[in-house]
C-alpha cells in the first residue's frame, strides 16, 4: 500500500477518527483553520539524526489546505520528504493530517481528525484547540 494522495485514500487506510464536538460554530471553526493553517503548517522542518559518522538529516515540506462549504469544513495537511522514497508521495506529498467538521447546530461543531504524521499527537492537539477556541499557537513540526 503506498502513501495516501487524497482524502478518500486517507480516509480509507486510516479507517476510524478521533471525534469530539466543540461548542463554536461551523463558520467560526472555519475561521480559524483558514488563519491558523497557512501561518503554523505551511512549513519546512528539518530533523537530524544518527551517529556522528553516519548523521543524517530529513528534510519535510508540508503544505495545508482548507476546503469549506456551507456545511463542512476540511483541514487537509500534505507531507513530502526530499530525498528517496519507497513509496509514491504524488507530487505535493503524502496525507498527514485529515481534519473534517460538519454543524451540529447553530453553536456546535462535530470535528473527527485522522492522522498518521509523526508529530501526530502535537498536531491533533493543535487542530482541537484550534476548533474549540482556546489555542492559536502553532504546533512544533520539527
């Protein structure tokens, strides 16, 4: 199986999602993943590594996107590695991050977050506060 480059194929191998509700609306929800997403995730980290003699270092670029209707609200996120990989990452990277809200109501929100990148948790983290209300920091990526 190769690396997820769309949402269905993410959804697909990633199968179950986190799933809360957030007492804030769709559009304000909406509000924030377009502020927060391109100021914190469109970003490039760099992780070092290894033994002196054999150091290496990873470079990752990763790029967000939000998709909105009236309805719904994504927050996709996209990793690609520079350098050889095993897998086809497409040619604006693999999925990483699957954020998807739908209203609850007038003041409620549904979130269900799919991800698999390797600051996972710190993301998650992030995309909940986000949601709710209470972050607008950035998470560490690196």
């Amino acid at each position: 199986m190769g690396a997820a480059t769309n949402p269905e194929e993410f959804r697909q191998q990633l199968g179950s999602a986190d799933q809360l509700d957030v007492d804030r609306s769709l559009r304000d929800v909406a509000a924030t993943f377009r502020e927060r997403a391109p100021a914190c995730l469109h970003v490039t980290t760099k992780r070092y590594g290894g033994r002196a003699v054999r150091y290496t270092m990873q470079v990752w670029h990763y790029s967000p996107t939000v998709v909105a209707t009236d309805t719904r609200v994504e927050l996709h996120l996209r990793a690609k590695y520079e350098g050889l990989t095993l897998y086809d990452q497409g040619t604006d990277g693999a999925y990483v991050l699957l954020a998807e809200a739908t209203a609850l109501g007038a003041r409620r929100t549904h979130l269900e977050i799919r991800t698999m990148a390797l600051a996972g948790d710190t993301l998650r983290d992030a995309v909940v506060g986000w949601a709710k209300g209470s972050f607008s920091g950035c998470p560490d990526l690196s």
